[in-house]
C-alpha cells in the first residue's frame, strides 16, 4: 500500500513516463518478494541486490557467493582466451578422433579377447557401432547446423563446453537494473559495479567475440547425438543376437532391420527433448569431450584452491580439461594406463561386483564385457604406436628438439640435425 502510495506521488509531480518505471519497478520487487523466503523488508532486499551484483553472503548462515561482476569478468576472459581460430579446430579434431577410435578400440579388444572368452557379441555390436557412427555423420551435420544457429541467435540461456559453462538467462537481470539505475536506493558504487557486470555481459552476448565457445558447444552436441546413434546401433545389433539365441525364429539381420530396432532403442538413449539419458552413453561424452568431473584429493585440493579464489575460477576449466586430456592419453599409453584408477576397476571387475563400476556408467554384464573390451583395443593400440615410435626415434627417422644446451644443438643443426620431424616411406 506505501508503494501504490508512493506511485500516486509520483504521478502527480513528475508524469505517466516516470509512473510506469516506478510501476514496473515496483512490480519486479513484489515478484521478487513473492518467490523469496528470506526477504522481507526493502532492505533485505537491497542486501540481496548488492549480493547478486558484487557477491558475499546475505546472512550468517549463508553461503559466500560469486557476484555477477566477477562471473561476467570471467566469462569475458574466458572467451578472450579462446578466441583464435585453432581452438575449435582442435577441439573438432579431438573429440572426433577420441569419439570414432571407441568402437574401433572396442572393435579391436574384442577380437583380441576373442580366444579367451568366446565373446562374439561384443564384436559385432562394436562393428555395429561404428556403422552405425558414419551413417550419422549427415545428422550430425544438420544438428550441429541448428544449434550452432541457436547459440548464434541467443535462443538457449545456457551455453557449456570443456572449456566454459556460461549463462546469460538470468531472469533478474533487469530486476537488478532497475533497483541499481531507477529506484534511488542504490549507492554510486552499486550502480558502477553493475554497469561494469552490464559491459561485460553485453561482451559474453556477442556473436563475435564468442564464436568460439558456441562453435566448440555446438560441436560436443553433434557428437553427443553420433555417440548416442552408435550406442542405439549397438542395443539393436545385440538384441537381434540375443534373439537368435534364444531359438526365437528372426529374419535375416539386415540393414533394414537394424534401423528398425534402433528406433526402438532410441527411448532409452534419448529423452524427449534429445538430451542423452543412458548411463553409459553420458560417461562417454564426458570422457570424449574431456569435461569429466575430477575426483580424488588433487581435484578436491584444485576445487578448493579456485573456490577460495572466484576471479580465478575460469582457470579451474583448462585445468580439467588438462587433466581429462592426460587421463585419457594414459589410458592408450602402456604402463602409464595402471596409473588409471578406472582402468584398474575396469580391468580387475567381475559380473558379482557391477556395483563399484556404475560411476563409469557400467550396469550390465554387456557394458563390463564393452569396456574391458575398449581397454584392451587402446592397450593394444597404444602399444603399436609407441613400439613404431621408439624404433623409428632408435633409426633417427624421429627428432625433437635436440640437446638441452643451445650450442651443443646449434651445432647439431649446422650440421644437418632437423628438428621434430618424422620419416613416413621416405618423406620427412
């Protein structure tokens, strides 16, 4: 009633302009009041503003919040990092290499296993798999066309990539506008720190200096949508086995067929909405897409450290992203994949144990007998590679950077040395 009081004041001595900001204004707070507990009066409302704006605790009890000054110059120092072209090239070139290699490696472990477990299925789901990878490709085209236009365009409030989770739909935004430019409660330092948070969101919304982060955000979906496909394929390919198995009179396993049970598998890769709700399925778009969450004392020793610290918390990104990227090149590497606490579980787990493995998305016998799988074609990959690496570095057909003392190099490259070159048939 003193707000509608105020409004008549306010009619009546500066006219309907002012009268409908106040009015707006005055509404934004009610709203905010009815979707609130803990805000009861116009100065816990102030506090809670200030805190939205610059961060802290609006009680005691509370929790220390970030500010939108500091979020907002985050995000603006994210994307000023990630604005050379190479960066979603790399990321193209990643996530496609470590997507299409699963099944391969799988493909490839299974056969190797083959002699020891009599598993026939596995291959042949695997191989299904990647069938089933490459007729998504032109899918994947047109997905990643469309949500690369939706981000362009602002259409979705959140955009995440392995290297930035941004979002720009905060719905009191313009409440926070209004209090801090309109109502006159704000101090001039709460005005200057959200017209500095306002610049810098207005930076983040641009098409052009954030191409990057949309382009690599469109890039995990379209692969998220080849990795569910793949996953589709799979079930079906092992249906139809279990199928003939089990005496059950089937037609021919045909491409036809194929397609017609993956359609029926597609609920429960699927939501409605597109999102990947199989288990199995999300662990490997983490793992592909480097955006798993860190465990263990380091990654809690990094949280903290990045917590204590908000304008350093971007940071904490490239540093998972850096961790997820060694992880996964230890996984390939022989000797160095023991040093993988998910190779071991993986690797020393049975079909009476499923229990400790579901944090890998593993809760059948067919997804521990996929995975062991998978590790042993990366095992046996990564081992080939390393073999032909060490015997052409052995031959002199592989250089680096040559000795660590300049002279002594210079000296190698006066006298022919070439530096981090490789002999392929003959062509450096």
């Amino acid at each position: 009633f003193q707000a509608e009081d105020g409004i008549r004041d306010v009619e009546r001595s500066r006219g309907l302009g002012d009268v409908y900001k106040r009015q707006d204004m005055v509404n934004a707070i009610i709203e905010a009041f009815s979707i609130m507990d803990d805000v009861n009066t116009l100065e816990d409302f102030d506090q809670w503003a200030r805190t939205v704006i610059k961060g802290g605790k609006l009680n005691k009890n509370d929790i220390d919040r970030t500010g939108a000054l500091i979020r907002e110059l985050e995000g603006v120092m994210t994307n000023s990092v990630l604005s050379g072209p190479k960066t979603p090239v790399r990321a193209i070139m990643g996530t496609s290499a470590a997507t299409f290699l699963r099944p391969l490696s799988t493909a490839l472990g299974a056969v190797i296993r083959y002699p020891f477990d009599g598993d026939a299925a596995t291959l042949r789901s695997s191989l299904a798999a990647i069938n089933g990878m490459i007729e998504a490709i032109p899918e994947s085209f047109t997905l990643f066309r469309t949500k690369l236009n939706s981000y362009w365009k602002g259409d979705l409030a959140t955009i995440k990539t392995r290297y930035s989770e941004f979002s720009r739909g905060d719905q009191n935004w313009e409440l926070i506008r209004r209090w801090a430019e309109d109502s006159g409660r704000a101090t001039a330092g709460d005005t200057a720190a959200f017209r500095l948070a306002n610049i810098a969101r207005n930076l983040n919304d641009s098409n052009f200096l954030t191409y990057s982060t949309k382009i690599m955000a469109a890039t995990d979906d379209a692969f998220a949508y080849i990795l569910g496909r793949a996953k589709m394929r799979e079930k079906a390919m092992r249906r139809a086995l279990e199928l003939q198995e089990g005496g059950y009179k089937t037609p021919k396993i045909t491409p036809e067929l194929m397609r017609a049970y993956q359609d029926d598998f597609y609920a429960q890769i699927f939501d409605a909405n597109g999102n990947i709700i199989d288990e199995a399925t999300r662990f490997a778009r983490r793992e592909v897409t480097l955006t798993k969450e860190l465990t263990g004392k380091f990654a809690k020793g990094l949280n903290d450290v990045f917590s204590s610290v908000p304008a350093a918390r971007p940071f904490f990104l490239f540093a998972r992203t850096g961790v997820n990227g060694l992880e996964l090149t230890a996984k390939h590497t022989p000797g160095f994949n023991f040093l993988v606490k998910e190779f071991n579980d993986i690797a020393f787990a049975s079909a009476d144990n499923l229990g400790s493995l579901k944090k890998y998305g593993i809760n059948s016998i067919e997804e521990l007998q996929n995975a062991k799988a998978l590790q042993t074609g990366r095992f046996a990959m990564g081992s080939a590679i390393t073999f032909m690496a060490v015997q052409a570095w052995m031959s002199g057909r592989l250089t680096g950077n040559g000795p660590a003392d300049r002279q002594k190099r210079q000296g190698w490259i006066d006298g022919g040395y070439i530096q981090r070159t490789i002999d392929l048939g003959g062509v450096r």
